[in-house]
C-alpha cells in the first residue's frame, strides 16, 4: 500500500501538472488536507511532511483537535463544512479560515473572520452555500460587519462535468469582483477533481482522501 508521503508527493505532482497546463505557478495554490474523521496523529504526521494547511468540517470534532494540536507550528486551520449559527461564534475562535460562509445570520458571529462565500450550484437549498444571484449582497453585508471576503467557495454537483460547474464559479467570481474587487480566490477541487479547478483558476483546493486514504471505520 502507498504510504501517507507517497499518497501526499502524488497530489503535489498532480497539482504541479495541472498547474503547468494552466499555465499558472503551482506555488501560489494551497492545498487544504481534508483531516475530517482522522485522528490528531495523523495532522501530526502530515506537519511532519511539510503540510500546515488542515480542513475540518464538525465543528464536534474540529475543535478539540485543534486544542490538541495547539503546539504545532506555522497551521492554518480551515473550516470547510456547512455552519450552524449557533455554533458560528465558536468556530471562529480557531478557524483561520472559513469556507462556507452562506447566509446573512452569520455576518455577526464571524465578525473579524476571513472567509469564502460558498456558493450553490445546485437547485437544492439544503445542500448549502447561497443562491448565485445573492453574492453580490452578501459580500456587501460581509464588508459591513468586519468578515474579510476572500472569495468564492463551491462543490461541484453530481452529475455535472467538474470542469463545467468551475467553469460557472470563475464566471461568478469575475462578476463578484467587479463590486468586491479583493475577493479574487476561489476555493474548489477536491480528491478527484482539483485538475479541473486549477485549470479554471482555483486557488485554494481541498483534498482528503486522496491524500489521508480512507476515512477510519467508525466502531
């Protein structure tokens, strides 16, 4: 079996390739690990490697982990699941980075926050992220209430081609930068599909298991 490093160096490959054909330097994308459900040791194992930018999704999980890697130097954490407003507040407190900022109820509790507005590319409201046509508002509100926008975030839906629906996020980030001209990130590509978001401009991809191998079996 490939070893965590072996697993770790073939993304890196991969996203130097993707980069290459873009034309971009692969030096100026981040890849997020994706940690969600793996014990601290292996965010250990992967600061070891080099990597120091982690996502985590539960909030549950997210934050005790952190706590428990507080000695690590140089981590940046990146909170890439779905946000109850109620738990908002405390997210913040040790995210560095949020990349599912959604609705105006969050405005508040993520006041000094960096974040991304994620986006749905669906017609399914609960799958998260706000309708394209609320960007523009939503970045405004965000100014207003001290969140730093960084720019977009967005998964690509079953049952479309990736390259297509990032194709959509990067036509709606050139629209969105037009009144927030610093949101120029884009926060896309996962496991197996971060080719095709680098080729249509990605600058933050957000891969797991392609990297950590399986999640753990629960027992």
């Amino acid at each position: 079996m490939d070893s965590l490093a072996d697993r770790l160096a073939a993304v890196q490959a991969g996203v130097a390739d993707a980069a290459a054909r873009a034309g971009r330097d692969a030096a100026e994308l981040t890849t997020v690990v994706v940690t969600k459900f793996h014990p601290a040791q292996l965010v250990r194992d992967l600061h070891a490697l080099g990597v120091r930018d982690f996502g985590e999704s539960r909030h549950q999980e997210a934050q005790p982990k952190a706590a428990e890697l507080a000695d690590l130097d140089g981590v940046t954490w990146h909170f890439i699941g779905q946000l109850q407003s109620k738990k908002a507040k405390q997210v913040a407190s040790y995210a560095d980075l949020i990349h599912s900022f959604d609705r105006e109820a969050l405005v508040g509790p993520l006041a000094g926050s960096r974040v991304f507005i994620q986006v749905n590319l669906t017609d399914d409201p609960d799958r998260g992220g706000a309708a394209p046509q609320e960007l523009e508002r939503l970045a405004a509100l965000a100014a207003e209430g001290g969140l730093d926008v960084l720019g977009l975030m967005a998964v690509a839906p079953l049952g479309e081609e990736p390259r297509a629906a990032f194709a959509r996020v990067r036509e709606l980030s050139e629209r969105l930068v037009r009144t927030a001209p610093a949101a120029t990130a884009l926060s896309m590509g996962m496991s197996g599909d971060y080719a095709d978001a680098i080729l249509e401009g990605a600058t933050h991809l957000r891969i797991g298991t392609a990297i950590t191998g399986n999640r753990p079996v629960k027992g």
